[in-house]
C-alpha cells in the first residue's frame, strides 16, 4: 500500500520545517521529508555555537516555529521540541529522489525506492545541493567524513583529505598543525582555487607538512586503508580518517526533472513562481532559499503561507507590513500596496514581465524617492551602481559635461542608472529630477538578478543601454539619424578573461566599443608579445585598422569579463563621415596611441608592469593598495593604523602578496568594478559607496560567503575586539597590549573576542576623515592608493 | 618613480619641495643671527635672554621630537601624513643641534646640563644614522629579494635540501656525512651580530660545498654526474643563504637603531627635567 498525504513537503530547512509546523497546526494530513538523519541540515552545519541572525529585523515572523537571533544550538534545540510538541510527522533519511504525477497525485520517490503519493507538493530543498559522496568500494566506511566543524579536535592522526579545491586545502591546511595529512589532487595542478590557498597549500608542501597526491583518484577504500591510482601505478595510505571534500551538486537538475522550467541556464536565474509560490507546474510549490529567498526568517514566513495557500486561504504576505513601510508616502494619498504595485506594472514596460510575485520581491529591495523638480538624483563621477525606474514625472540627463544645457529628457516608464550599473564605474552623468517625481531606486543586486532571470528585461534594458553607451562613450550629440545604421547590426558580445577580441595581422573586423570590463592591447616585438596598453570600460578599440585601411597591428585580450558593443567597420566609418566632430576626436585619438605605441615599444618593461598588474586583477579594481618596496621600511605602521581603527582587526597583509619591480601588491580590498564579494550575500549587506568604497553594513549575519567569494583572499571572519588600555597606559606601564599588538590582527590567526564572528574588510576608512589611515600612517610614503586608469596611464609608467 | 601622479619615489627628505628644511633652516639662521648679535658681559651661556629664549624652544623642539612616538601610534587622527611628520622630525632634530649648541654657549663640563646635551647629540645622531638606513635600505633589500620574500627563500631552500640528499643519496658515506651535517648546521640569521653581519664565515653548508667540490674530481661515470648535480645544487643553495641572509641584516639594520634612539630619547626626557629643575632651584 502506497502512503497518500495532502501535502509533501520535502526538505526540513526553516522554510519546509515551518510549513510542517503549520501543516500540523491545521491537522493536515501532511508528511516532511528529510534527507539527513536530523532537522535543517544547512544550519546543522553552521559552525558549532555560530550565532545566527533573524534579519531583517523590521519583518515580523510568521511560523508556528519559534526563531530569534541566538546561537545554532539554542534554536535547533527549539526547533526540535516544537517539531515534537506539534506532532509534525517527520520523515529522517528520506532523500526524495523523483518527482512525478500532477496536482492531486504526486508520486514521490524516495532513495531507497519506496513511493509516497501526495496531492500537494512543497520544494524547500534549499541550494546547498548533494554533496558528492566518494565512490569507491568501501566509500560507506565511518572513517570517510564530508564535513570538518573543528580541526583542533584531531590530534597525531593521519588523516587523508580528497579533494584540491579551497574546502579541501582550507582543511588540510587546518589540520596539519597537529596531525599528519595527506591531500589527494586528481590534477597535475592546484588549478582553479584562490591564490593565498595555492600559496599556502604550495608551501606547506614544500615544507613537508603534507604529502600531496597529484594527478591521483582514489580507487578503493577499506577501513584504515586507502588505494589511490596514481601516475605510476598504485599507492596505498594507511590512515585513521578521511575528509572527502568533492564539492556539491547543485539541486537544479533535480527540480528540472520534476518539470519545473528556468528562464535560461544562468547559473542565477530562479524559477518562476505564482504570487502563491506555485510553479509551472500546478500544485508544486516552491519556498525558501531554492525560491530566492536567502534568509532564515524569510524563508519561515513562507513556509507557514504556503501551507495556508494550499488551504485555499488567501492571506496577505507577511512581508506586507514592509511594503506599507516602502509606500508609506502613498498610502497616506490613499492608494493601496496592490494598487502601487500594479500602477508600477503598469507604467514601466520594463517591469511587464515579471510575475507580481518577482516584483513584490524586488520592490523589497528598492528604495522609494519623490524628488522634486531639480533635484540633483546623482552626480556624474558618483560611485553609486544603483538603477532608477520613474514611475511619475521625469528625469533630466546631463550629458554633455562641458555644457549643462544639453539634455536629454526622460518620462514616466523610463528608466536610468544602467551605464553605471554595467561598467562597474563611476557614473557617467549627472541626473536632475525632471518635475516632481516619484521614483524606485534599485540596489545592483536585485537588478543583477533580475537580468538573469528575466529574459524580457535583460533585452529591454540592453537596447536601451546600447543606445546611450554609444552616445556617452562617443559623443554627446551623435543624432538618432547618424547613429541609427551603426545601430541597426551592432551586437553585444561577452569575453572571458584572456579571450582575444582580436589578433595582430588580422584584417579589419570591426570596432569594439568596451562598455563593461577592461582589454590589454599586446603587439610582436622580437617575437615576444609586449603590452602595450591597457583600455577601460568606457573606451573603444579596433579604430586604428578602421582608419588606416589596414590590417591589425595589435593584439587585444580581455583583462578580465568583458563585455563590448562590436560595430561593423563600414557603418561606423559613414558614422563617421556624417559627424565630422566625432570624426576629429577619433583621430587624435588614433594618433595619441601611435605615439604612446612607439614609447612603449621602447620600454617593454612598462609593458611587464601592466601585466604584472593585470594578472594580480589589479584591471579590475577602482582603489588599490600599492608599496613601494624601495621605500618601505617595513615598520608594519601601515597594519596597526588598519587595526587600531578597525576594532582591533587589519584587514590588510602587508607582507603577503607578490612583489614586482619594487612595487608590492599586499592582500588588500582592491573595491573591484563588479565586486565579486557581493554575489551572494544573504542580507545583501555589502555595498559600494559614493566614492567607490566596497563595504559590509551592520546587517551582516557572518555566513562566510563574502569571503568564500573574494578572489582575493582579503575578507576574513571575525569578532570585534574587547576595548583596549590607553595608548599612554601601554606606552608608561605595559598595560594590555600595543597599537596592533594583538595577536589576533594578524591574517589568519583570528582569535579576536567572544561576539559573534561577521565579515570584515577594507572600508578605506570612509567614516574617518581624512582618508585611509594605511596610507597616512606610513612614515616615508611607501603606501599609496591608487585607482588603476591613473596607474596604468603611460605618462605615469614610463616617468620610471 | 611617480605612481598615479603621487611621487612616490621622493624621499622623505625631498619630501613638499623641501618645505620642513626650509623651516628649519630659517629657525636656525635666525638663531645664529641672534648669537652674533647678542654680546652679553659674561659672554654667551644660559643665564641670558637670549639663552633662555633658546632654551625655551630647544627643550619645546625636544617634547616635540619625542611626541613623535606617540603620534605615530595614533591612528586615523589629525590633518597631517605621518610623513609631514617626520619630514619635519628630521630637519627640526638637526636643527636642534644646532640651537641647543648656541643656547649652551659652548659651555660644558662634567656635570647633568652637559649629560643632557650627550644625550641629546646621541639621539640625533642615532637618528641621522636611522634616516640614512632608511634612504638606502629598502632599495638594496628589494634588489637582493628578486620579487621573493623571506618566507619564498625559505622555501626554496627547504626544497633544496631535500633534492641535495637525493642527489648525495647514491654517493658515498663522507659525502652524505658532508651533506648531513650542511643540512644539520646552516642557521640563518642568529645572534645580535650575526644578523647584522649578514654572512656566516662558519656556514656549513659553503663548507660541504667546497669539501664535495674538491672530492668531486675522485668520482667517476654515475657518481661523477651525480657529484656535479650535488656540487651545482649546493652552490645554488649557498647563493640563496647568502641572499636569505642579507635579507635579514636588511631587516635587522632597519630596526636596530631604534634601540638606541628611542632608550636615549627617555633619558634625554629625563636629564632635560632635571637640568630646567636645577636651573631653577639655583637661581
Ligand atoms: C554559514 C551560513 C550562515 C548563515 N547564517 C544565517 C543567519 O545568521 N541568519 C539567516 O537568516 N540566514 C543565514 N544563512 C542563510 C540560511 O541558512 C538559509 O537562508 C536557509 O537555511 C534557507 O532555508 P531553506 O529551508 O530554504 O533551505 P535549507 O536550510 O538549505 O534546507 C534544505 C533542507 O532540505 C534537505 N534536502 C535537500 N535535498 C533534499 C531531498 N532531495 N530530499 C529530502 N530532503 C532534502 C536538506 O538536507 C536540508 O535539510 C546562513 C547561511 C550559511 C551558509
Ligand atoms: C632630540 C632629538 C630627537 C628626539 C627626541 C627624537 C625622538 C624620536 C622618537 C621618540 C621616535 C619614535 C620612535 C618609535 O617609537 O618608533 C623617533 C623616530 C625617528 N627619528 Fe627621531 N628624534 C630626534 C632626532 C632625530 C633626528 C635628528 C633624526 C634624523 C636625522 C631622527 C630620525 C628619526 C627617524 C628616521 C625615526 C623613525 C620614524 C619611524 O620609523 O616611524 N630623529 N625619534
Ligand atoms: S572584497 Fe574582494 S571581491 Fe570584494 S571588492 Fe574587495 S577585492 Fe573585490
Ligand atoms: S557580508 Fe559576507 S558574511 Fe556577512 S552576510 Fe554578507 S556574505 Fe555573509
């Protein structure tokens, strides 16, 4: 006999565990399907006695589970008991395998191969995915672990970790200090993981802490004994404990198999929901994290409603009262939430393709405005990267900085922001409020998201921007007319960092216009290729063949990910021809690089310099750190100022990080275009401010994707410091200890306070005034910060 | 070298167009002029007007040197680069020889005024010997480094050893004795004067070199490759100690100084108080 339930709901996360609660509550006959052998396995897994977060704070909770900021096992603790106390039917190591059947009969099939059979179904699997188990004979063995939550519980082991990715380097790298361990790379390389892991994992080697296993796969496993494949043959390894750390798969398949359709294969996009959490398919719901919901108490919130939309019981979401909050200004004119909503609908063609539930969601995120007419919007030159939808009134563009007379105007359903937001830069205009309007401001996340997961919008925004990219890269007064030909074939391509835009000797293919992104220009000296230049977003290249009639003399490579508008070369030439101002700046242009080509050609070590700079991403940095070794001194004053103002803690390394030609690049925040920190924070607690600066607000629950994320090695996890003595009180009579002294402001060695561990990095000292303490606290002016157009300018590169 | 418009290749003392020499050279001659002028009966010392307005901005220019340590450890604050501050520290620290003198009236003995002065002319001169340290230094440690750090050398050199024992490992037993103890031996860096020397005349490891070098010519077919693999991978590592310990006599030269600077500053501190006491109470 096949069990039959109302509702299934698979996966006991906040969200799957909170529709169980309620499911209960209301004597539905209901199942929840778990497949680990405890309740919520992603905040099982926190690190023990994290505290955990209930962000935002102003969102009411709405479950039949309790949930209040408090360390990991208090609340899985509670958890549990409620789960008990409410008689939820909980089903432990049932992973669901399929999903098949439609609404009224679902059939579920669960790993060990039994069916259950549902008229409902709720997702809430989360994202964290499958964890790869080893397989190998004997992989089941109890010594084989897929998790580390504390290295300094081992001692004198021989542990092997498998896997070379960051996880497994970060472990073996832990563990080493007080047992013997071994690392099982299937690679001839460690390829693919961050440069301060490669570094340490090459060294620890070296020094012969861990024997690594190179281009090896484990080939069977039986206790205490491990066999590899290796080069040569076979290797055996006798050891106490393996950690397997072989990555995830991500759950995407999974739900695709359940006929669940995404909008396209960005690794961003989410599937699309009905303002019930329904999918395409009727009566599977979707909630939590796996929805886009990345928190913890919205994710509860969802759980409880879904349970009640299955009900047939239409009840306002309980992130309403955050709305009302949003509109507060209309309402009080006595408009409802739903009727703004739908007015925005309305009104921005944009937003006509999202489902109401998608824009209730992004609007969330949004902030509103009512500037009044003249209001300065945001200055050109601001940092900011946010995008703007005019829902009432209108915008004046100015885009002309020479003349403030020349305007573009801009109406309700308009929108703008979208330059700033895909170059990663400064803003390229300044914007004025049109009349009295009312506004939506975007933060990058939300939109980036949206991008990738709506198709209509990513195409609506791209002909819009294409248009003004054009016009503000170019020249200001290009008309609709001259432009319109250029326009009509122009496309957008996409290149990856190293990816050739095009090659020396070629014969002319076009004009690339970089609108996102930065390109190194290379040419043949001596057969060696030498760099020549670096280009910015904002900038074109491939003019020059255009121009002379002649094939290409250089080589030009995308720095990092790129994206440039390509123009074919006869219709831009008639472009041309047709605007004789544009034409004139062109070629000084053309002519500026002849000559900045010939000096570099006589200095190829400024080329070497570029590279060298290129590789260590300084292309995509807006500020960075530099030392001048043949200054520096090596007094660590740099460090401590970073500590003393920061809690106690330097977000920066001066001694690591590479060195060339006297100039050192430490393990700093480079405050990048598109900072890679951001992608996924829960909060959304990193932002960029007015002057560039990258920085982590208050809201930050300390979940370690930032600093997962930065390629760069220069986010770490730390509490705040207690309070020190007086500097007097240190310098007179020893007490507590110096500016810096603490052990804990060393990288790595993060003992630091009792509180809870959150992101920390470089803010450049935007609440201080007077700029970076790094950089003031240096004695002899070995510190020096600098944005990478001005470093990477010629001038500046060949007064060496 | 200019970097994004901001010289960072001038040195402190070039440093804002030579503005705190300017400063400082203009207290001075105004100083000098004061003492040629100023022909008091006694002849110049302390007890005159001139003396005590000398004195008065000597020991101020003191308290001002000295707070120098404790406004580097304040971070974040005031309107000046730490750099201002001791572009200006070392010109006014010159300029103060030069006042304290004329204030002195070349009057010295053995007694705590002239002890203060010792003092003092210690601390500058610890200081000029600190500021030349710190002009040439740092280029010669980023030339000997070659884009390595100490921790890259150590490395290098912990990966050499291993390959030096394979390479010795088929040659016979007075070689690996050699090479054993060149393994077992060879410190880096050391004592006070061993760090700062920035050689090791005793260094095991130039020693099994030398001694496998001479043996070398004895070997012959298999043994005679493998002695000229050990006797190259045993010079490469001698060039690397030589280089790793250079690099920590550069280390080392930038600090030392300081232990004489800043003790002697104490003192001055403390022989400054009790000179103006004694002034004072035998007025
Ligand atoms: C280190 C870290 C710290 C965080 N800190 C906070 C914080 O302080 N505050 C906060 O609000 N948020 C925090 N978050 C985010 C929060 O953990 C997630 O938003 C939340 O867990 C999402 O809940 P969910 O129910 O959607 O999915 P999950 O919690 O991921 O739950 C999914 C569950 O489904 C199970 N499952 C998966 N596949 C199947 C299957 N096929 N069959 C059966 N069961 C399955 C899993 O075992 C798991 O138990 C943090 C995240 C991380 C990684
Ligand atoms: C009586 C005169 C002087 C006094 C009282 C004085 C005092 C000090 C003090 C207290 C420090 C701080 C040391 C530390 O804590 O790190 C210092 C640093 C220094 N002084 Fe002097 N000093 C004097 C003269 C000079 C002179 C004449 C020179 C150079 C010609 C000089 C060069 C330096 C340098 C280069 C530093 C190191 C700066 C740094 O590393 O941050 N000083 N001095
Ligand atoms: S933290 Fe890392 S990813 Fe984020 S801006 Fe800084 S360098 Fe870039
Ligand atoms: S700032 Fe970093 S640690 Fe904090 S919540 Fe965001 S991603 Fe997580």
């Amino acid at each position: 006999m096949v069990e039959r339930y109302q509702v299934a709901i698979v996966g006991s996360g906040p969200c799957g565990m909170s529709a169980g609660g309620r499911a209960a509550e209301r004597g539905m006959n209901h199942i929840l399907l778990e497949r680990t052998d405890h309740l919520s396995d992603t905040i099982y897994k926190y690190q023990k006695g994290k505290h955990v977060m209930a962000t935002p704070d102003i969102l009411p909770l709405r479950s039949s589970m309790p949930f209040e900021a408090g360390r990991r096992e208090e609340i899985l603790q509670a958890w549990g008991d409620t789960t008990k106390n409410l008689g939820v039917n909980v089903r432990y190591n049932a992973e669901v395998t399929a999903i098949k059947g439609q609404k009224g009969n679902f059939e579920l099939t669960l790993r060990a191969g039994e069916k259950i059979v549902a008229e409902n179904v709720v997702l809430g699997i989360g994202l964290q995915g499958n964890l790869r188990k080893l397989a190998v004979p004997g992989g089941d063995w109890s010594g084989v672990q897929y998790q580390l939550d504390d290295p300094d519980e081992y001692e004198s082991e021989r542990i092997v970790v498998i896997g070379a990715g960051d996880a497994g380097i970060e472990n073996a790298l832990a563990l080493a200090k007080q047992n013997t361990v071994f690392i099982v790379n299937r690679r001839d390389e460690f390829a693919r993981v961050k440069e301060a892991n490669q570094k340490a994992i090459l060294e620890a080697i070296e020094a012969g802490q861990i024997t690594c296993y190179y281009s090896a796969d484990p080939k069977s496993l039986t206790p205490g004994r491990l066999v590899l494949t290796v080069p040569d043959g076979e290797a055996v390894v006798e050891c106490d404990r393996i950690i397997a750390r072989l990555g995830a798969i991500a759950p995407r398949k999974f739900v695709e198999s359940c006929g669940i359709v995404f909008p396209n294969d960005s690794a961003e996009a989410l599937p699309e929901l009905s303002p019930r959490y329904e999918s395409n398919v009727p009566g599977l719901y979707i909630v939590g994290a796996l929805a886009g919901f990345p928190l913890i108490k919205q994710a509860m919130n969802q759980g409880y409603e879904v349970v009640e939309f299955i009900l047939g019981n239409d009840i306002k979401p309980a992130d309403q009262p955050l709305l009302e909050e949003k509109f507060r200004a209309l309402l009080d004119r006595g408009r409802s939430v739903d009727e703004i909503i739908e007015l925005i609908r309305t009104r921005m063609p944009l937003m006509s393709g999202l489902t109401p539930l998608q824009l209730r969601e992004f609007l969330l995120d949004g902030a509103v405005h009512f500037p009044k007419k003249g209001e300065v919007v945001f200055e050109r030159n601001d940092y900011t990267n946010s995008f703007f939808m005019i829902i009432d009134g209108g915008a004046e563009i100015l885009i002309d900085p020479t003349n403030p007379a020349v305007r573009v105007n801009l109406g309700p359903g308009e929108f703008f922001g979208e330059i700033g937001l895909i170059a990663g830069r400064r803003r390229s205009a300044t914007v004025l409020s049109g009349g009295d309007s009312f506004m939506i401001e975007c933060p990058r996340r939300s939109m980036i998201k949206l991008i990738n997961s709506v198709e209509s919008v990513a195409r609506a925004m791209n002909e819009v921007a294409m248009v003004r990219q054009l016009r503000t890269y170019l020249s200001p007064h290009l008309t609709n007319e001259a432009l319109a030909p250029v326009l009509a074939n122009a496309e957008i391509r996409y290149y990856k960092p190293g990816q050739v835009l095009f090659t020396e000797g070629e014969p002319d293919n076009g004009v690339y216009l970089i609108r996102k992104g930065s390109v190194t220009v290379a040419r043949q000296i001596a057969g060696r290729d030498v760099i020549i230049a670096y280009v910015a977003a904002g900038n074109y290249v491939g003019e020059m063949a255009l121009l002379n009639q002649a094939p290409r003399n250089a080589t030009v490579k995308a720095a990092i990910n790129t994206e440039v508008i390509w123009m074919d070369s006869a219709r831009f030439r008639q472009m041309l021809d047709a605007a004789p101002e544009l034409r004139g700046e062109v070629e000084q242009r053309l002519l500026t690089r002849l000559v900045e080509g010939e000096t570099m050609k006589a200095r190829p070590e400024a080329g070497n310099i570029i590279q060298f700079l290129v590789e260590q991403g300084v292309g995509e940095a807006t500020d960075i750190l530099l030392i001048d070794e043949t200054l520096c001194v090596g007094c660590d004053n740099c460090e401590k100022a970073c500590a003393e103002t920061h809690g106690g803690v330097s977000r920066l390394d001066r001694e690591a990080g590479p060195t060339f030609s006297g100039i050192h690049v430490p393990t700093s925040c480079r405050h990048c275009e598109h900072p890679h920190c951001m992608a996924d924070c829960p909060p959304n607690a990193i932002h960029r401010a007015v002057d560039g600066e990258v920085y982590i607000d208050s809201s930050c629950i300390g979940c370690g994707n930032c600093s997962r994320n930065c390629p760069y090695g220069v986010i770490h996890m730390a509490s705040k410091e207690p309070p020190k003595a007086g500097l007097l009180a240190w310098m007179l009579f020893g007490f507590g200890h110096g500016p810096g002294q603490d052990p804990s402001h060393k990288w790595g060695q993060k003992k630091g306070g009792d509180g809870p561990k959150l992101a920390v990095k470089c803010d450049m000292c935007k609440d201080l005034p007077g700029g970076a303490a790094c950089v003031r606290a240096c004695p002899t002016g070995a510190a020096v910060r600098v944005s990478p157009e001005r470093f990477f300018s010629l001038a500046e590169l060949t007064a060496r | 070298m200019k970097l994004a418009g901001v010289s960072i290749h001038k040195s402190i003392i070039e440093y804002r167009g030579f503005f705190y020499l300017k400063l400082a050279a203009g207290l001075v001659l105004l100083s000098v002029a004061a003492y040629w002028v100023h022909q008091p009966l006694a002849g110049p010392n302390g007890g005159t007007w001139l003396g005590y307005t000398l004195g008065t901005i000597g020991a101020l220019l003191i308290v001002w040197l000295a707070w120098f340590g404790i406004r580097k450890r304040r971070y974040g604050v005031g309107r000046l680069l730490l750099e201002d501050w001791l572009s200006g520290h070392i010109y006014l620290g010159v300029a103060l020889l030069i006042i304290a003198t004329l204030h002195s009236g070349f009057q010295f003995g053995w007694n705590v005024h002239t002890l203060a002065y010792v003092l003092m002319v210690g601390v500058i001169v610890s200081g000029a010997f600190g500021l030349l340290v710190y002009l040439r230094v740092p280029a010669l440690r980023t030339e000997n480094r070659q884009n390595m750090s100490l921790d890259d050398m150590m490395a290098l050199i912990a990966g050499l050893s291993k390959e030096i024992y394979q390479a010795a490992s088929t040659l016979d037993d007075e070689v690996g004795q050699l090479v054993q103890e060149a393994d077992q031996r060879t410190r880096i860096g050391g004592g006070f004067w061993r760090q700062l020397s920035g050689t090791d005349p005793h260094c095991a490891t130039t020693r099994a070199l030398n001694k496998v070098r001479a043996r070398a010519e004895q070997f012959s077919g298999a043994d005679a490759d493998a002695a000229r693999q050990l006797v190259t991978l045993l010079a490469r590592k001698v060039e690397l100690l030589a280089r790793a310990r250079r690099d920590v006599r550069h280390h080392a030269l930038l600090k030392v100084w300081l232990y004489f600077h800043v003790p002697m500053t104490v003192g001055l501190i403390a022989a400054l108080l009790i000179h103006i006491f004694v002034v004072f109470l035998y007025w």
